[in-house]
C-alpha cells in the first residue's frame, strides 16, 4: 500500500513538473531586444538592461542618486505593458556600482501584471 501511494506521489510531481515547464510562456529574442531597445530610449536608464533570468526578471541598472529607481521600475514595467509582456518582474540596480565593483546591490523592484 505504502509502496503505491509512493508511486501516485512521484508520479503526480513528474506530471506536475512537466506541466509548469509546458506552460511556461518564453520570451522571443525579438520581445527581449524591442523592450531593451526602448528602454534605451529613455533617458533613466543609460545602460542596456544587465541582466534576463528565466523570462521572468529583467535587472535594469541605473545611477544611483541620479535616478529614482522605484519609478525607474514602474517606467520600466509599462514598456514591458505597451509590448504586451505582463509577466516579468524588473528589478532595479545601481550599474555604477556593478561597473566598478562588481556589487549587485538591488535599489528597487516591481511585479509587473
């Protein structure tokens, strides 16, 4: 008995599992390249985005002090909306930083929906 409920468990996670890897919308290179090319556009962010996780975190860098980065995430979130892209998350970093010290430290971020 023990033996079978063992069996339904792993094979429902492998269904499980299978299903979420279907489901899961990619990104084009086209999408990715369109919202980075208009994020370049904009005079907050003067550096190409640094970083896609997954499809579904873009990491924009910004200069700290220069910029406030909370609105720098939700400018950044309605280019994603106006390319019909809801389901990202953008996290905001300081590319100064990056640059010289190779520190990733988070200034701000947004869920986009």
């Amino acid at each position: 008995m023990k033996r079978t409920i063992i069996i339904i468990l792993i094979a429902a996670c492998v269904g499980v599992t299978w299903y979420i890897a279907n489901s899961t919308v990619s990104l084009t290179p086209q999408a990715k390249i369109a919202v980075e090319n208009s994020l370049l556009d904009l005079e907050e962010f003067p550096a190409r985005p640094v970083w896609w996780h997954d499809d579904s975190v873009l990491a924009i860098g910004v200069v700290e002090g220069q910029t406030n980065p909370h609105h720098a995430a939700d400018k950044a979130c309605q280019v994603l909306k106006s390319k019909g892209i809801t389901t990202v998350a953008v996290e905001v970093y300081d590319v100064v930083l990056i640059q010289k010290e190779d520190d990733w430290k988070e200034l701000a971020a947004s869920q986009c929906q």
